[in-house]
C-alpha cells in the first residue's frame, strides 16, 4: 500500500488528478473506474480546470461508473448520471459511447447487472477512483455476512442513506436500493486510488487499511490488493500520525 496524507484539500486533489494525467499521458486509451459522491469532486474540478488548459485529454480514455441508485429518474438531480455529466463529462472530450453507468431504470435489473459485468469483460480498469462509505462500504458494496463478486442490486443500509440525505430534500427521497459494481470487479482494477477526506472518517479509514480483512469492512479488502494507492486529508489521516 502506497499512502499519502495531505496538509490541504487542494495539494490532494492535484495528486489525485495528477495520477489520472500521467496515466493518459503513458495511455492515451486508459480505462478508468469512476466514483461519485463529495469525495472525487475536487479531482473532477482539477481534471476540468487541466484539460480546459490543454493539459489533459481523454478523447480515448473509457470510464466506467462504480454504482447508480435504482429508480431516481436520469434527469434527477441527485441520478449519478446527472452527476458525472455536470461535474465531469460536460466539461472534457471524454466520447459519450466511451462513458459507462449502470442504468438504475432498467426493466429487469438483474439483465442490467449481467450487460455491465460482460460488458466490463472487454477492459481492464487502469485506475479504480473509490471513496469510502463511514460503514466501510466502497461502492455500493455494504458490510454483510458475505460480498458479491459482481454487478448486483443492492439494499442500502440506514446508516448509508442517512449520510446520503444531506443531498436530498428529506431522508425519504433516498433510494433504498442501488446497483453497484461487485468486489472482484473493483478487485480487478489494476490500480486503486482509495480517497477519503473528513475527521468523521478518521476511524473507519484506519480500521480500513490496519484492522481484520472481514466482509463486516468491504474496505478492509482493499488491504490485498497489489497495487493500492490511498491518498488522506490530514483529518482524516489523523490515526495514521
Ligand atoms: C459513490 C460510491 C460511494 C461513495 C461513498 C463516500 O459512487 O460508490 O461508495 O464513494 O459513499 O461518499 P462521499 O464521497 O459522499 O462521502
């Protein structure tokens, strides 16, 4: 594991979008593993802000997003389709038949999941983006007795759609379900570029990459992986010191 704690927000995101440049510069075709949520914003923005510079292009790079809620609406505000159009793919030359979502409209989900995972069959992600959930969860994998290695719908927990309510106007608007990449799936990426920003996951972070690999932590996983890439804001780095 290769972990890094930064003093300011800023010097993080320009190491995180620093690592997606200089893999675009060796690869022109990259494939990238791509997050939502508050964690990656801040290195969408330095992507945007270098490719409006001409620093960067991913005019062949491919990405394929981590999860997508079930039943919001695309045009939904909170939909990660909306998302990753307004904070990403709107503002760089990424081709629109290169940008993946699982579709959490989909008539049968259980054919969506199956499309994603074999259409993933055909690249092999170069960089996986990952934030973590305060219960350890990375995509929308959650902490249970067992993990699912690919696509699957998911149930979300409490304690998940809670932290997402801050996004909507009331807690009942949360999605109770979503679809989301499996574990071997994000396990097959042949970087992962693990983000967490905030105090609040000081705790669960540490635990993360120091406690016991157990499904109760679908982070804790990430620990085995050969080529893990963790970058930390000094607060939430704090039991690292
Ligand atoms: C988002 C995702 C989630 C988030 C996690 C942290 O695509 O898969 O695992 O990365 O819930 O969310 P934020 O960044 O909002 O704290």
């Amino acid at each position: 594991m290769n972990l890094h704690i930064f003093r300011t927000n800023d010097d993080l995101n320009e190491a995180a979008a620093g690592l997606f440049a200089s893999q675009l510069r060796v690869k022109p075709a990259s494939v990238f593993g791509l997050a939502t949520g508050s964690t990656p914003i801040g290195i969408y923005d330095k992507l945007a802000e270098w490719h409006s510079a001409g620093r960067v292009s991913f005019a062949r790079a491919y990405s394929f997003n981590l999860d997508e809620y079930v039943g919001l609406p695309h045009h939904h505000p909170e939909s990660y389709l909306r998302f990753m159009e307004e904070k990403l793919f709107s503002r760089i030359d990424m081709p629109e038949s290169h940008r993946h979502i699982p579709d959490g409209n989909a008539e049968s989900l259980d054919e969506e999941c199956r499309r994603y995972d074999e259409l993933m069959e055909d690249y092999q992600t170069d960089i996986q983006l990952l934030g973590l959930g305060h219960n350890g969860h990375i995509g929308f994998n959650e902490p249970d007795k067992s993990l699912r290695s690919g696509t699957h719908v998911v149930e979300l927990k409490e304690d998940t759609r809670r932290a997402n309510a801050r996004f909507f106007p009331s807690l009942e608007e949360v999605p109770t379900s979503a679809v989301t990449m499996g574990i071997a799936t994000i396990m097959k990426a042949k970087t992962i570029l693990l983000v967490v920003r905030g105090a609040d996951k000081a705790e669960i972070v540490h635990r993360a990459l120091t406690g016991p690999i157990t499904t109760d932590c679908p982070a804790s996983l990430l620990q085995v992986h050969p080529s893990l890439v963790v970058m930390l804001d000094s607060e939430a780095g704090r039991l690292f010191a």
